[in-house]
C-alpha cells in the first residue's frame, strides 16, 4: 500500500508478522512495527495518517489495530476474544 510518501507492506507469515514503512523514493526502511503473538495479518488499509488492520492470534482470537503511518507507533489494539463474525 503507498501514502503519504511511504510504502507500507505486512509479513503475513513468520514469526511473528510484522509491518513495515519505507520510503517512497529512496526504499530505504522507515520503521517497523512488531504485533507480537500474531499468526496471521489481513491486508492494510489506510486513512488519514493511520493504517488499520486485523490480524489473528488464534482462531478464535482477533485483534484490530491503529498504527501511526509517521512512526508505527500503535494508535490503539482491540482485542476481540470471541472473533469479529
């Protein structure tokens, strides 16, 4: 995903997946965000200077985030124990 000068990718798979900026023109890393205890990423969506996703712990776990598109620095975490649906 690219905005705001940054592209922005999720490792879905590894241990544990993580997201990270880097800039547009250089390709140079611009920061990392680790959501430890993740199994699994959906894709990202972004919204005024804030990337949003949904990610899974287990299949019964989901967690939603905000993450800074500056930084990736976490906005807010949701846990939901139950699931989203």
């Amino acid at each position: 995903m690219i905005a705001d000068g940054k592209v922005f990718l999720s490792t879905r798979t590894g241990s544990p997946p993580e997201i990270r900026g880097f800039d547009l023109i250089s390709g140079e890393p611009a920061w990392t965000a680790d959501l430890g205890g993740v199994e699994s990423l959906d894709p990202l969506t972004y919204h005024d200077g804030r990337i949003y996703l949904q990610g899974s712990q287990d299949r019964r776990t989901d967690l939603l985030w905000a993450l800074d598109a500056e930084n990736g620095g976490v906005i807010w975490e949701k846990l939901t124990a139950d699931g989203l649906g």
